[in-house]
C-alpha cells in the first residue's frame, strides 16, 4: 500500500507508492553521451577559458597551462557576475538587487573520459579540498551569504558539457532549499535540545534498514522521506555545521565514501545521470548547533510533473528500505 512520509528536518511530505514500485533495473536511465568537437576544459584548451583561480600543478607548471590535475575557473557564461553592488531597492510591494555573486566551474580532471566514480581517491580529494578553498576564499567577500557546490552528470541532469566538472555559485541570499532545512533545524532544536540531523545519523546506524554505507566518521543513507528513488544523503557522523571547517582526513574519507557509492549506484543502475549538492551552513552563521553539512546525491530516474509542481508532494516508487538494500548489496 502507498503511504505518505514526513520529512523530519523540513517537515515536507513525500508519497511512497509502492503500487508503482520498480526494481533498479526497471528504470530507464540514459548514460552520459560522449559529444563532439574540441573539448573547451581538455588540457592544451586553457586559453579557451576564462583565468584559473586555483588549480592543482607542480610548481614548475605555468599557470593557464597544461600540467594541472584540476582547475578551478570562472564560468564563461555565468548565472551571476561578480562585479558590482547588490544596490537593493524596491518597486511597490516587489524587491530587486542586482545580479551579484560569483559562478566558478571546478574542472576536476584533466582527461576526458573519467567520472568522479573511476577517479582516484587522491584526485577526488583534490576536488572536494578545492571546494573548501574556494568557500574559505569567497567567504571574505560581504557581499555574499551563501555558496551552493553541485554537480551536474548527464545531459539528462543538466550537464551542458562532457568533460567532468562540478560548479559553485555564491549569492547575496540564502537559498530556500537551505533556509527551508535551517528552518526545520533550528525548530526541532527548540523541541528537543538536539541536533536532527545527528539524531538521522544515529538511528540510521542503530536501525541499518536505510543504512547504505560508512567509512571513516561519514555515512551514507537512504533518507526516510526521499523524494526521488536511490536519493542519498552522506553526513559525517561528528557534528559540523560548516563544510569548510572539515580537516584534511574528514575531506579525504568523504572523498572515498562518494566514490564507493557512486560505483554502487552505477553497479545498480547502469550508470545514470545524477545531481549532487552540498548544503553547509551560510557563510556568516558561525557554529550552528542545529544544523549539519551534508552532501545529497540523486540519480536522474523519474521526471517531476504537474502534480508534483502544482502540489509539493513528490511521488518516489522505490521505498527508501529497498533502495538501501540493493546498494548495499552492490559493494
């Protein structure tokens, strides 16, 4: 029978319907496709992009030149522009500001033809400390209160080109989905004097029925209300609020926990397009007691339609329970 789950930290609610209910290999996943002509982000194309802003080179390696195992650049075609005031003001009852922020692409290897799944560990520890670096070093600017990292793999999910990278974009506001979460966090705070997601993190290890894996002081879970099937948070067990107060051996072990699970998650669904965000606290929050970085992974399997849009409800027919198992059983 279908049934509805709550979401403890937002309270949203989703719609299990196990009356649609499919195995992994039901879903119709279209694997990234390879495109052609020359490839903006491969090594010998650096003066094709805009300048790096960090990358990863042996000191005897010109910068904006070939040597790096990764760069991190400014986006050719950016959804906010770093120059300029926010100027806020208003029209009536309607706000504005100007488009301010910063848009970075994180080009995360130099070959062509990897995924974050086959890369090494190092290498994609190179990734996510650069992630860090770059919230420390945006972190300075005022202006900005929030920066969302993501990944977009596939057409499917949003991938413009092939070659892999991941993005980040800072703004002058807080995005809802985040301020939905602090929200939701910050109550159950004031219910209950602890922390939810810490409270997820030890019933999920205490239960193991949505438990998918765990390494070093991270886990990866199925979370009890997902909206998409296979959708996957992984927390870190210790508290923390910011990811960029992480250490180099907790960014070193999520590193390998996001590779384990990404080959899992290729084993059972043949390689499917995927998002990846990182939600951390905002940049001037300081310590949160109540909040906790995390890394949500989803697989692109379902498409949302009208009743989703119009409602809010999203409608997942993989149980949360089953989706688990099956990556489990994959490693």
């Amino acid at each position: 029978m279908p049934e509805l789950r709550k979401d403890p930290v937002v309270g949203r609610w989703v719609i299990i319907s196990t009356e649609r209910a499919r195995r992994p290999s039901d879903f119709n996943t279209e694997p990234v496709r390879a495109r052609g002509g020359p490839c903006v982000f491969c090594p010998g194309n650096e003066d094709k992009t805009p300048p790096e802003i960090l990358a990863g080179r042996p000191h005897e390696s010109p910068h904006n030149g070939p040597g790096w195992s990764f760069r991190v650049v400014a986006n050719k075609f950016p959804a906010l522009r770093i120059e300029g005031e926010l100027e806020p003001s208003g029209e009536g009852l309607y706000d504005r500001m100007n488009g301010v922020g910063a848009h970075e692409v994180v080009i995360e290897t130099p070959d062509h033809q990897a995924s974050m799944a086959a890369m090494s560990i190092e290498a994609v520890t190179d990734v996510f400390l650069a992630f860090r670096e770059r919230l420390v070093d945006l972190k300075k600017d005022p202006r900005f209160e929030y920066v969302l990292v993501f990944k977009n793999h596939g057409e499917a999910a949003g991938a413009s080109l092939e070659h892999p990278h991941s993005q980040l974009i800072a703004t002058p506001i807080i995005p809802i989905m985040v301020t939905e979460e602090l929200a939701g966090s910050a109550l159950y705070w004031q219910m209950k004097e602890r922390c939810v997601w810490c409270d997820v993190v030890r019933q999920e290890r205490r239960d193991r029925r949505r438990l998918i894996t765990a390494l070093r002081g991270l886990v990866a879970v199925a979370p009890f209300a997902p909206r998409f099937p296979f959708e996957t948070w992984i927390l870190p067990e210790h508290h923390r609020s910011a990811y960029e107060e992480s250490d180099l051996d907790e960014i070193r072990a999520l590193a390998a926990l996001v590779v384990d699970f990404l080959k899992r998650m290729n084993t059972v669904l043949g390689t499917p397009p995927f998002n990846f965000m990182l939600h951390t606290a905002p940049l001037h929050d300081g310590p949160l007691d109540h909040f906790h970085w995390h890394l949500e992974i989803i697989p692109k399997l379902t498409r949302v339609a009208g009743y989703e849009w119009g409602s809010g409800f999203f409608i997942n027919p993989v149980p949360p329970e089953d989706a688990a198992a099956a990556l489990r059983e994959a490693g």
